[in-house]
C-alpha cells in the first residue's frame, strides 16, 4: 500500500539532459560517449527467501529480483517517496518490538524514525514527501494511527478508540487518510477529524488493506465479503465496490501503479504467498514471484 504520486515529468526532462548530452558529443567527435541509466519503476516487497523477512526489489516484469537489505531480523512493509530516493520500512533489529527506519533506494543510508517500546510499523508518505502515516501500539497496546515529520520529529496521534486502527495510505492530494478499523475501511481529514466508514460492517464482512488510486478517484481494498479474502474496487466515497479477483485462496494487499492503470497484490492461490499484477479492472492476472518462500506487500516505485 502507498500514497500515490505519479513520476512521470522526470521522464521528460532526463530524456531531454541525455539527448543535450549526445548533441555535445557528436560535435566534440567523442567516440566514447557517455552511457546513461534509462529510467525505471521497480516493485519492492518483503520476502523471508534467505531465512527471516528482508526487503527485496524487483522490476515490474519479476525480473531482477535483488536484496535491499541484509541481516538477522525482520524487515517489512517497504514504501517509497514519492520522488523514487528512498524506501521506508518496518524492522525489530534494534529489540524485540518494530521500529520504522528509512534508507535510499540502493539500501544505503539506514536512519531509524522511532523508538518506543511499542511496536511501529506500516509508514506511508504524504504526497509532498514531509510526512509519514504510521500505526503505534504504544499507547494502551491496541493499534493506533500517528503522523509523523520525514525526519521523525512531531510525532502526533490521530485516531483514539477500543479498536485496532491499522493500514493508513493517504489520498493523492494530502488532505485524507484512509485506513483500517473495526473490520472496515474508513476514511478521515489528514488531521484525523471527521472519521467515515467507506464500507458497511452491518452487511459485509471484514475490509481491509486500502489503498488510493493515483487519479484519487478509487481505493482498491482487500475484503472476506464473499467467502474468502479478493480484491476489490470502490469510487472514494464508498459507492461502487466491484470484485476484481475470484478464486478460491486469498488475494490481498493490493497496490496501485503509479499511472493507476495496474494493481500489483499479494496471493496464495499458488499455495504459498506470492506477488502477482492485474490491470485495474481485475484482467491480466500475472505471477511475478515463483519460490517456496513468502514474498509479500508490494509496493510500486515512480519512474526513477
């Protein structure tokens, strides 16, 4: 799950710096002109592959699966900035709880944001890349939603209640936040005032895993309404919700692509958890990962 901001003006002005580039070289006569990397999106997820749960990166086909980090605890739940250059993450390698730390894309630069005795997890990025959404047990010990600076200063609660709030993502301009509570999805202000529900726990079943659309005009969420965990779409305010997995296993976690045209999501119709991609409207199911081990929560890169 992530807040949704497209990348796609870097495209243009790195292809026009790289053709400026060859211009030069041409006239200088230079027979080894530079070479430069064309811009990407990768997925990254977490994977327990190598022994415990660390966070891996893969291109958006599955290929070029690649380790970001490395060592004897749990790391999970990676989301990016909204300008490609760092990752965040959720991590109990510092003690027995999560803490949430950030690092660069390549997996160097790890800076811890947290530190409590309670555990930490599930950050998401505002739009401008100042902010993280996060869920804190630390106070009382049932799950709540906080906001917090980039830097993990100003640390502030925002939702207060007997039941578990997890699973925030912000919408595409800032201003809300939709999460989980309750069994269902809700949405509140950015501020946490006025607290919604999106779906209907007098007639449905737990939702869960919400996740807003680029365009901010759909959340996709994951939902047992129908027997067994599937992928779902809704118009933001609620109306609409349309099935767009059907299997007999568990399909959740879903994750826009950054120009909202795919949904990449977590499935164990293989038998095990693995990744898999859709387009927005449930056709085109396909594999990404294929190992015994599980690989979980992905979470798409703009054009980097």
């Amino acid at each position: 799950m992530y807040a949704s901001w497209t990348g796609f003006g870097r495209l243009a002005g790195r292809a026009a710096a790289v053709g400026g580039l060859a211009l030069v070289g041409a006239g200088c006569g230079d027979d080894n002109p530079t070479q430069s990397t064309p811009p990407k999106i990768d997925i990254a997820f977490y994977t327990d592959r190598d022994g415990n749960f660390e966070i891996y990166l893969m291109n958006t086909d599955g290929t070029g699966q690649t380790n970001l980090t490395n060592n004897a605890a749990s790391d999970q739940g990676p989301a990016w900035s909204p300008d490609g250059s760092k990752v965040a993450f959720s991590s109990d390698r510092d003690g027995s709880t999560s803490e949430i730390y950030v690092m660069n894309a390549d997996g160097t630069g790890l800076t811890r944001l947290t530190n409590n005795s309670a555990g930490d997890y599930g950050a998401q990025w505002s739009l401008d890349g100042s902010k993280f959404a996060f869920v804190s047990g630390r106070d009382g010990g049932n799950d709540e939603i906080y906001v917090m600076n980039a830097d993990g200063t100003g640390q502030t609660r925002l939702t207060n209640n007997a039941t578990y709030d997890s699973a925030p993502t912000w919408s595409p301009d800032g201003t809300k936040i939709v999460y989980h509570t309750s069994s269902q999805v809700y949405v509140m202000n950015a501020d946490g005032t006025g607290q919604a529900p999106l779906t209907n726990s007098s007639t449905e079943a737990e939702s869960f895993d919400p996740d807003w659309s680029p365009d901010g005009t759909k959340i996709a969420f994951g939902s047992n309404r129908d027997g067994n965990s599937e992928i779902y779409v809704m118009n933001a305010d609620g109306t609409g919700q349309t099935r767009v997995t059907n299997n007999a296993t568990a399909d959740y976690e879903p994750a826009w692509s950054r120009d909202g045209s795919q949904i990449a999501f977590t499935s164990q119709r293989d038998g095990n958890e693995e990744i898999y991609v859709m387009n927005a409207d449930g056709t085109g199911q396909t594999r990404l990962t294929n190992n015994p081990a599980s690989d979980a929560g992905p979470d798409w890169s703009p054009l980097r």
